[in-house]
C-alpha cells in the first residue's frame, strides 16, 4: 500500500465517524452501491425509514425561498429543518459519496442560536435565516479542514478563518453543516480524488456526477441540500447542474467575493477568474441567493470583489432576442441533448419569443476552448502538479480526457501572453458585435453535448468554458431526460459522438439547457432564466 | 537636417493654417513666447482684441453646467460659443502650443446643426447640447488624424471612425473643434513630441504644462476649452490638472469606455487600465461629464467597458473620513506642496471632518510605484520603440527622467508576471485594510510632490499612478500657489528636493490636492471632492 493510501482512509473514516449509528443506511443498501451500478437511489432518502414524516416533506417539498418565508413567518424551526438536512444529507453521503467535511454539531448548535435570536428579537435574522446552506470543500470555515482533495493538504490545519462568502451567508442568518466533494486539482468534470473518492450520480450511480461542484450537485439533486455553493472557471456550477438535473447559476465574475477559498493552483494570474454560484432547486432561489450576497457589500470583505449594488429589475413582459448557439463538429450533440435544445427552442418560439440561429456566425467554439485552457494552463511553477507529487498520489484517471492535444507543448512566454490577449479580445468581438448587431437579450445553448456519461468520459467542456472566457453569466437549466424512444429520432450516423453515445448507459438522465447573459446583467440574465424556465416547466 | 524634421515641420504648417488671419496674435506678443520666459500669458486671450465683449464673457464667466444651461434655454447658440471657444483655443494655440489638431469649419457647422436641431424640436439635443469639448490627440475623430506625436505616424490617413467616447459626446449634443497635445509615447509629463513641439505652461511658459494630457490643461486654463477629455494610466489627467491649476478626475477604468483610441504601445495586456477622464473647471462639471457618458450604456460601444449605471447619491451631510498620505522620503513635498497640503487638511478638520494620518501604516510608495511601472514595461516587442525607430525620430528629453533605477533590467518571464501580480495584491490589500480598520471614505494626498517645475525635470509619477495601481478614482483640486513669503517657512534643510526646489522658478505655479476614493465608487469620489472643493472654496 502506497503511503498516500492510509492518509485517505484515515479522512474518510474520520468524516464517516461523524454520521450517528441510527442515521446509517442497512448493508443491504450499502451493498447495491457501486460506480458500476445503473441504480438511480433518489428513492432510498425519502423510502429508508430514517426520515421522519415532517422531515420528508420539509426537505421535499419545497424550495428555499418557501423554506426561507416558513422560517422567516416562525412557521417552523431552524432546528428542525437544519436536523431534517442534516440526516438527507448524512443518508446521500452513504448513497453517493458526495461529503467532505461534516459538522453537524456545530450546525445544529448554530440552528438553535438563530432560533434564539428569533425568539429573542421577533424577527429574522436576516434573508437566510435558519436556512442549511452546503459548501463545496474550496470554502473555508472555522475550524474546519479544506482539503480541496489534495493527500497533501490532509496534514493541514483546520481553516482559522471563514471565506468571505462564508462570512455573507452566517451574517444573514444561514447554519452551515457540510462541505462537498470536488475533483483532483478542480479541473475535470469527474469528482473524484485520492482523498475522499468519487461522488455517483443519483440518477444513475454508473454516471459522472459532474464536476468540479460534483458533491454539490449530487446532494442537492437527493435534496441532502436545499441550496448549495460551487464555484465555476470553465463550467464547474453548470456542469454538475446538468449531469445531476437541477439549477446552476455562475455570475460574471467577481460579483460574489471570491476571498479566503482554498486555491487548487497558483494565484496571481487573473486572466480567467473563476466565479462563485449557487447550485438548487429553482430559478428563484439563486436569484434571492445573489441579491442577498451582493447586497452586502462584498467590496469591504474582498478588496477584488466588484463594489457593484443588486439592481432591481422588473420581469420580461417583452418578447425575449436569444441567440441559438448549437454545436461545433468536434463534439457533435447526443440525441438526447439535441431533442432537449430543439424542443426548448421550439416551446420559445411558440411563447412568442424569438430565437436566432447563430452557429454559422460564432468564432469557432473548439478555437475559444483552447484560449481558455492555454490560460489555465499559464503558471510555469505547475503548482497543482506539486501539490500531487508531494504526497506522491496518482493522477485521478479524468484528468487524462481534460485536455486539448493542441496545448500539449504551452509553455508561454510574456509575448504569447500578449498574443493570447488579442486572441481572446478577438473572440469577445465575435460575440459583441452579434449582441449588438441583433439586439440580443442573451442566449440560448446546451450545457455540454450530452447528459451525464458514464465516469471519467467528460472530456472537455467547450460548451460550458466559453461563458467564462467571455465573462457572460450563464445558467442551466434542467429540461427532459434521456429517452431512447424519443431520442431515436435524433441519432444522427453522419457525426462521430464523442464521448461515444450509448442510449442504454444513459437512458433516465437529465438533460437541459444553457443561459447565457450579458455581462454584469446577471439580473436580467435570472429573469431570463426564469422566463426561459417558466416556457419550459422546469424542475428539479 | 534629418528626415523627420520636415514631417513635423509639414504637420505644424498644416494645423496653423487652419487658424484664419484675423485670429492671428501680433508679432509683438508672439515674440515672446519662449520655453525660458516667466512670462504668465493667462490675460492675453482677454486683453489681445481678438474676442468680443461677448466672446470673451462666454468663455471666462461661466463652468460648463452654467453654460449649458444656458444652450439649453436657448439664451445663447451653439455657434456663437462655439465660435468663441475657436477663437480662445486659436490664441492659446499661439501662446502655449497646445493644440495638435485643429478643425474650426467642422465645428461651425456642426453647431449650426445642433442649433438647427433645438429650433426644430424646441428642445436640447442631450445634456451636452451645443457645448463644444476639447479632447486629448488620441481620441479619434471621423476625417481627422491621431498621430498622437509619433512622426511615423504622420503618414497614417485621417480617422474613419470616431472613438466609443466621440460617439457619446456627440450623440448629447456636443460640438468637437480641436485636439490636443501630448509627450511622445504619452509616457512622460511633458507634453512634447518631434511633431508638434512642446506645450508650455500658461500660468509660466518656462513651466512644464504637464501630461501626458498637457495640451488640454494648458487649453482648459487658457480657457480655450470649457471642458476636456484625457486619459490617465499614470498620472496624466492629473497631473496637468495640478501643473496648470484646473481640476481633473480619473475615473475607476473602464467606466468610461475605451474603445477606437489611437493606443501609443502595444494592446493585448491588460494588468493596468488606462482611465478616460475629464479636466474642467469645477468638480460639478466632472460629474456631469461622467455621469451623461456612463448613462448612455457605454458597454453598447465598447465590448470591455463595465455595464455599470451611473448611481445617483446624495450630497454628503456628515463629516467624511479621509485618510492622510502626505510624502515618500524620496521625494519629499516642496514648500508649496507641504503648505497646500498641510492646509488642506486643516480647512478640512475645522469643517468637522476626520484627517487620519497614514503615511507610517501604508505600503511603501517608491515600491508601489515600481509596480506599476514595471506593469507598463512588460511588452517585450517595446513597440513605442519601434514607432519611434520607424521614423528614425530622437527620444524627447524628459523620456530619460520617467524611469526607475529599479526597472532597469526587467525583461519578465510569465512567472515573474505571476509575483508581479502578487507584489500588487499586497499592496492593494495594504489600503484596504486601512480603509476597512478606518472606515475611510478615501483620501487625500498630493497630485505631486511640487507645483510644475521646469521643463524636462518632472521625473517620476509616484503620487499620481497609486491610484492606477490600486484602480481607485482620483481626482485633483486647484488649492494656493507657490508663494516665497508663505513657502519659506515649509522650507526644509534636512531633506533632498527632487527635482531641486527653485523659489524663484516656480513662484505663482499653481497647487492643490488630490482626493482618492473607493474603487468603482466614483459617485462618492465626486462628492468627496466637491466637499473639499467647497472647504477650500477652490476655483480653476
């Protein structure tokens, strides 16, 4: 056994120490779990027994702005509803592996506090009030350990301080009680490490979970987690909205303060700034979730937070302009994803909304995909690189299919960086001068060229990096499911899907769409999620 | 003579023909203009017969909201201010060299249609109705050219399109008639290039005028222009705005947007923004001016201006709290400066507002201005070189005094770039702890450690570019002048003047203080400074 496998096993043994013996799933349960089982186990939370009645349907039933006016009302308590989360939570752990951190104790303590307060002051404590909040592992949190799922990492001290978003959220009046799990260097769509394994799917445990706020989103998907926290440099909130079926939203960067996370790189190259986003359960939610943050100006948290105010502005009465952006040859959509882009740009233009085909017109889509990952690839040092070798773990196998065969040897000087400026300013006027020249409110495009796939078959993520190479705030949303009867009519023998399609692997898996706004409109890009969500019916 | 001596020749021909005979100074005053004389020309305008009782009342009496006010009742026409404004700028043309180019007839004509347009719709064309304004060379202007100072340059074909900024003035009714000068490279406070000469000090000929937006300060004071556009990455709406006794304000870049200028180097890297900003005659004026550009959604016409809506604030009712930065033993205060400053601050606290002392808490300001110029040195291709080169052009002399000791061998690799950014982040995180432990509102400091010195001995900009290097707004406040009999007693033996302080030289230079804000908070900074402007009943 290599050195760095006792210090893995030891963490998880740790973080399961810290689930109570009367809220563990039987062995006969256990046993069915497996990256390789086609089991969907969103049943399992609400059918194991563990749940009470009122627990059931207070982490079911509603959606945090419900939870959040239920709370506010006294109509039922933190503690209660924290507990309720608590135990999901714990019970999705066992399912599918999507926890780091666990702190219950401190969260059901926190829960009690706010109820005090309440009863103290016959108020809320603020927008958040009494309301679980998840966190991906990248945040830190008192007394906490953030790993980011480095071996490494794992004989660091737990966190002194709170991430400045932390901080935001426990000010208004959120308990928080998990952190979730992420993938090796943060920079594949498979969460997976050496430190607490891979997160499954809850649809469909022999699929991706998706990455990098994987745990995120599959704890939200079980409703472990009525709203949770992620952060996106080339897709990471979106992509695991997608593979596990429910709402992401990444702002334009910098919006949410960004300070006191753990980095899984080096800092000091600002090219691409990664953007802290909710992940949940409607469109609502993360709209109450931004205004709620900014309003707090972030600014005096994180000198590199934007010091621009939430503006309030009113839902769409108009018909919206949405570019259509569909696929670029390299990574042609899978039927399933097709259906889902075709159908929804259908049910738009038959709200009356107008939609505007844009593939022919775009700057190569593969093109501005490689910009991005030549910036992420910028640091000399390698810094992820040495944080592996230094607890000498092996690569998680995703990392392999994350990369561009055409940045193999990018090993920039200043003069590159330069011209790679001038590349990505070439790709931004692409995309202006569409805007403008269609007066677009925003755009329309898949979240990736499928749905989930089975693990460590992602790949790149050209659809989703591109709103982070321009900085326009992007969502998805979750629409249909793969369905082999109705996606036959979409297969398609002229194109080489890749990864390869297998309508039975994914058959039952969400799929959806992607938003994507205008920069620093990330309110009107929510109000255009919503009317696009509202077309759409969606849910989680 | 070398072959660059006709071009510049050629081009100076070309511009002063374009000033008609009846404008012409007399002999007797022309001769003399010179770079050595100490002569204050600031009454000549108004004395020389040129302009009418009327002319001369319209461009003296008046900042450019009272004005236009006045455009917008109708009491007076476009082109009768215009006319008066042409004919200011054309002498002060010919007593300090400020103008680069000159374009009367399109002027005349365009306010003509502005005035056209009032008399068919019964109402102004925007809030810069009729008003004409005055921009930096670098600005583009439709059928004009922008060699900005480089004789290579003078060979490029007139603009064909109008800068983002050129636009928005026009789009509100504004009239443009001349563009003005600026150093070679635009990186150096003296305005003065191998084509158009050396603009000289309106207040002091044998003065330098300041830069990089010199022409405009030397106009503005003249009052050849009621109000004008620069651009600052150093330094340089500032300091002319100190070197000639106006006010003028650095917004938080890309407010304003940037777009279609005629850059001096090399475009692709983005780690400091150079801001467009006004010079005026009253801080009222500078918050007109921004506030109609940013109202007009400058993101529309420029791809990488921020979608940030002006925000309307109230004046402020209670006492501010502004932070004290005074000098760096490097440079220490001159006389004037030390009691310009020292006063300031004592006005201030008897108007009931907070001056807290900063200079033993803030990062070292010799350092943080390496920074940044190592920032503006990183283009390993040194493309104003090459321009300069082209034409076989010699470097202006103040080029040589702009330069740090430290910078000499910087030739960055990316990670150099990546500590680079680093050294910045501390610094930037220097002042906003102060900020935050202070609960600063912002600060004042000097534009410069002296008042305009001689030609060619201005150095270094470390007073000015702090705020480019922390992107916060700044602004500059005309306050006192360099007086012997009060500067004695400032005077002091145990430090090293630099340049060398000379009574005699600069007696009667104008100085004041600058006011820096909170990043985007540019609202508030106006407000800041219209607070000082009153306590220290400022006037240009």
């Amino acid at each position: 056994m290599a050195d760095w496998q006792p210090i893995g096993t030891q963490k998880r043994t740790d973080r399961d120490s810290k689930i109570p013996k009367e809220w563990r799933l039987p062995q006969s349960t256990l046993k069915q779990i497996s990256m390789h089982s086609h089991l969907n186990v969103l049943d399992i939370p609400s059918t194991c027994g563990i749940l009470t009645e009122k627990e059931i349907s207070l982490t079911e039933r509603y959606d945090a702005t419900q939870l959040l006016e239920m709370l506010a009302k006294g109509e039922v308590s933190s503690y209660d509803v924290t507990l309720a989360f608590c135990k999901r939570a714990a019970i999705a752990q066992q399912l599918v592996n999507c926890l780091t951190e666990i702190f219950f104790d401190q969260a059901l303590a926190r829960a009690k506090e706010v109820d005090q307060y309440f009863k103290q002051n016959g108020k809320p404590m603020g927008p958040f009030h009494g309301l679980p909040i998840s966190l991906k592992d990248s945040f830190n949190v008192k007394g906490v350990q953030a790993t980011i799922g480095y071996v490494s990492f794992a004989s660091r001290e737990p966190a002194s301080h709170n991430s400045a978003l932390v901080e935001i959220l426990l000010r208004h009046g959120a308990v928080v009680y998990v952190k979730t799990n992420l993938p090796q260097t943060m920079m594949t769509a498979d969460s997976d490490n050496n430190l607490f394994g891979r997160t499954l799917n809850p649809v469909k445990l022999s699929l991706t979970a998706g990455g990098s706020t994987g745990g995120e989103g599959a704890l939200i998907k079980l409703r472990g987690s009525i709203l949770g926290v992620g952060t996106d440099i080339a897709g990471s909130v979106r992509i695991p909205a997608l593979c596990d079926g429910i709402f992401g939203f990444k702002p334009s960067a910098s919006r949410v303060p960004f300070a006191g996370k753990t980095p899984p790189g080096r800092l000091g190259m600002c090219a691409i700034l990664p953007a802290i986003g909710p992940e949940g359960h409607s469109v609502r939610d993360m709209e109450l979730w931004m205004k709620t943050v900014i309003d707090s100006t972030p600014w005096e948290l994180d000198m590199n937070a934007l010091d621009v105010p939430w503006r309030t502005v009113e839902d769409y009465k108009r018909p919206l302009r949405l570019g259509l952006i569909t696929e670029h040859p390299k990574r042609p959509l899978h039927p399933s994803t097709l259906r889902a882009i075709k159908t929804a740009a259908k049910l738009l233009t038959d709200a009356g909304h107008i939609i505007i085909p844009l593939d022919n017109l775009i700057p190569d889509l593969w093109e501005s995909a490689i910009i991005a990952w030549k910036y992420f690839m910028l640091d000399p040092k390698k810094t992820p690189e040495t944080f592996i070798d230094e607890a000498k773990e092996p690569w998680v196998p995703s990392i392999a299919t994350c990369t561009f065969p055409e940045t193999a040897n990018w090993n920039p000087t200043v003069d590159d960086l330069f011209e790679l400026n001038m590349a990505r300013m070439k790709v931004l006027h692409g995309y202006h001068s569409l805007v403008i020249q269609n007066k677009l409110d925003g755009f329309i495009m898949p979240t990736y060229q499928a749905t989930a796939v089975p693990h460590d078959t992602y790949g790149v993520a050209i659809y989703t990096v591109l709103a982070n190479l321009l900085n326009y705030p992007a969502g998805h949303i979750p629409f249909l499911k793969a369905n082999k009867n109705l996606d036959v009519d979409y297969v398609r023998k002229d194109v080489a899907y890749e990864p390869p399609y297998d309508a039975d692997a994914v058959e039952g898996a969400p799929t959806g769409i992607q938003v994507v706004g205008l920069p620093l409109r990330d309110e009107e890009t929510l109000k255009i999620m919503q009317v696009v969500s509202d077309v759409l019916k969606a849910t989680t």
